[in-house]
C-alpha cells in the first residue's frame, strides 16, 4: 500500500478559476501520497457547486477508488475535467469522501490565504 497521510490542511484556503473564487475553506483537507505533491481537498459545501458540471471522466486509484470529474464552467470559459472527486472511497481513505481536488493550471489556482 502506498503510504497516504491526511490531515487538516492548516489555515484558509482558495480555489480561484479564471480569476472567479470557486471556494474558500477554513475544512480543507491535504493529502499526501508516497512522494508526490501534496493535494489539497475541499469540502463540497465551500464550493460554488453551481459553477462545476459533471463530466462523462473517470479514472481508478488502486489506493483511493473510483474518482468521478467535473468541468469547472464560467462566463468566459470551460475548463473540462479541472476537478475530481472520490465520492465512495476506500476505508483508509474515507475522509476524502465529499470532498473536491483540483487539476491545478494555468487558469485554476490553489493558495492557501
């Protein structure tokens, strides 16, 4: 099993997409996989859910699960399969569950504020 940490990622922070704010948490949550970037997730309730559109994308993580995608949609632009999500994750990592991750861009940013 590839060592996964997660824990409250410390202090607020913003998803930002084309410019807009999607979301701002105090609740997020990092995870750390083996050696890769940290990733910063966010609960779905401080997310402008209004702004993401289910995508038809879904990849396999032998240690997560099922990961399901959403295009992030505004005025000017569509960002396909920007974000993802783990709606029914594996036991270990069940705190992910409800959650939001972000493909991180030229046009989608994630800061901590």
């Amino acid at each position: 099993m590839t060592d996964i940490r997660i824990r409250k990622a410390t202090g607020t922070w913003v998803v930002r997409s084309g410019g807009a704010v999607l979301g701002e948490s105090t609740n997020a949550l990092e995870l750390n996989e083996g050696k890769l970037a940290p990733v910063i997730y966010f609960p779905r309730e401080d997310i402008a859910m209004a702004m993401l559109d289910r995508s038809d994308k879904s990849t396999h993580c032998p240690h997560k699960g099922d990961a399901c995608y959403f295009s992030i949609v505004n005025k000017s632009s569509t960002t396909e399969n920007a974000v993802w999500s783990y709606e029914d994750p594996i036991a270990d990592v069940a705190s992910i569950k409800n959650h939001l991750a972000f493909v991180l861009s030229d046009s989608v940013k994630v800061e901590q504020l």
